[in-house]
C-alpha cells in the first residue's frame, strides 16, 4: 500500500472562512466542504486531527482513507521508480 502525502497552505482569507479564527474551526470547515464535494456517506472525525509542533509552527494532520489507485504522477515518472504490487 502507497500513501500519498499532500500539503495545504490555507488561504485564510477565502469567503467560506471569513469569521473562523481557530485553526480547528478552519479545518473542520475545509472537511466539512472536502466530505460533501465528494459525496461521502460518513462524517469526518475531528478525533482524526492530529498536531504536530515543530520549530514554533503547528501542524495538522488528518488521515483522510480512500480507494487505492495509480497516481497521475506515475507517467511522469521513470520505470525505476514506480513500485509495482507483485
């Protein structure tokens, strides 16, 4: 099994977030939107956010499960570096 890691850099200034001035308010607002985009059934769980602290700034991590599929990086990407499942 491959994770994907993505990062995000919050535009605090978009209209959805005007108002929120907690980090986990702004979170859950973007998981909120991210869940009902993508129509899933189940309710995100703020239990799932994890922080992490290093050299002064905050991290916040969110394991967010999907389907397994090939990644559209994997065309760019000599033979030698993609994993194949055997």
């Amino acid at each position: 099994m491959s994770q994907i890691l993505n990062i995000y850099r919050i535009d605090k200034n978009n209209r959805q977030l005007v108002g929120l001035l907690e980090c986990e308010k702004i979170i859950e607002k973007i998981l909120k939107s991210s869940f009902k985009k993508k129509n899933q059934r189940n309710e995100f769980d703020l239990q799932n956010l994890k922080q992490v602290n290093k050299d002064g700034i905050t991290y916040y991590l969110y394991l967010y499960n999907t389907d397994e599929i090939v990644s559209d990086w994997k065309e760019f990407l000599p033979d030698e570096l993609v994993e194949e499942d055997r």
